[in-house]
C-alpha cells in the first residue's frame, strides 16, 4: 500500500508544483545583498502563492466554503481550513502535522487510485485530522472541530462511489455495530470521549463497511 501511495504522489501535479518551486527559489536572486548581511527572506511569488493555495486546496473547495460567512452552514470548514493554513506557517510541530494533514487530503483529492485505496486513504485522513485537532498543544475550538466534521465527510464523500464517510462528533454513547475504540480507549468505558475517525458506509443499504474509532 505504501509503494503504491508514494507511486500516486510522485505522478501528481501537486509534487510537480512543488518540485518547481523548490527549483525556482534556489535559482532565484534576492535573498541576499552581496553585502556580507545575513539574506532576507525570500518575498512569496506567485509560484508560492499558488502552491499554498493549492496545499490547503483552495483550487478545490466551492464558493460556498471559500466565501462563507459567520451565518452560513459551511462557515466551520472555512475555519478549519484558515486554521489548517496558520498552522502550515507555524515554526513549531503544527506545521508538521498540519502538511501531515493537508498533504493526506490532496492526495485524497487530487490522486488516481482504485475505489478501496481511496477509501483506505480517506479513513486515514479523518484519523489525521482528528489527532490534529484533538492535539494538546494546538488547542483548535471543538466546537469548530465538531460542526467541521460533518462537512468535511460530506465533501469527501462527493469523491467517492456505493459509499460515503460520516462524522460521529454527534454520539456520546459507544455501540459496537458502528463503534470500535482506539488502542487507547478504556476496554470497558461506554461514553465517548471523542471521535478518532470516521464512519464508512454503503449508500445503497447503510451497511458498515468500517466503523468509526473512537476514544473511550
């Protein structure tokens, strides 16, 4: 699975994007003075620009999450991806597994892969965004996080086929047919602390093709 997945990543456009850019600022001019002076920081081009816009998929997201405001129903996503962009700037371990995340969904999005891959993938990726935004040290607004969720498996639902990812932030109580707990859980506790992935159903009878973790 892992041959195949850096396969995928090295044929998208995303890393082509990437491998120029990297390219075009080492050949570049302007981080220095030709003084002795420590260099400036490179001043972001439009090769930049797009390449932040594309990681956090601002090339894929519609209007209506781009443009949302406070009142709308897709405001939280909006949050949560402004966030996801504030932390890829941080200079500390957000910026880690804020690429972590952001570079899971654009190969989600952006990837050829066969049906299941994609949906292996997709589970991974709510797995990543949970830990994220459940990460001590981030401190993102559960509430953004909760009402995010929901949305987030909506859109990636769009880009699948017989299924559909669900968010299960809504549910405090554990139940076996739709809930398997993390290596972490308490065996025996009933209430769910938190989610840690989501739900994978088939849409034609709402069949469990993977339970969701979640944190007991």
């Amino acid at each position: 699975m892992k041959g195949a997945v850096l396969s995928a990543v090295e044929r998208s456009d995303f890393v082509r994007v990437l491998a120029e850019l990297v390219g075009s600022e080492k050949s570049g001019t302007g981080t220095g003075t030709g003084t002795g002076e420590p260099p400036h920081p490179p001043v972001p081009g439009t090769g930049t620009q797009q390449l932040l816009t594309r990681i956090v998929l601002g090339d894929i997201l519609d209007d209506s999450i781009l443009g949302a405001r406070p009142a709308d129903r897709t405001f939280p996503l909006r949050l949560f991806f402004s966030e996801l962009g504030t932390m890829l700037a941080a200079e500390d371990h957000r910026a880690e597994s804020a690429f972590t995340l952001a570079s899971g969904l654009n190969f989600f999005f952006r990837a050829t892969m066969e049906a299941e891959a994609k949906i292996r993938v997709g589970l991974e990726v709510s797995r990543q965004f949970y830990e994220l935004a459940h990460d001590a040290q981030v401190k993102m607004d559960e509430e953004v996080v909760a009402k995010a969720a929901p949305l987030l498996a909506a859109i990636m639902s769009s880009e699948l086929e017989r299924v559909r990812f669900e968010s299960v932030d809504h549910t405090k109580v554990y139940d076996s047919l739709v809930h398997e707990r993390t290596p972490s859980s308490d065996p025996t506790g009933s209430r769910i602390l938190r989610p840690a992935s989501f739900l994978c159903r088939v849409q034609t009878n709402n069949a469990v093709k993977a339970k969701a973790q979640v944190v007991t």
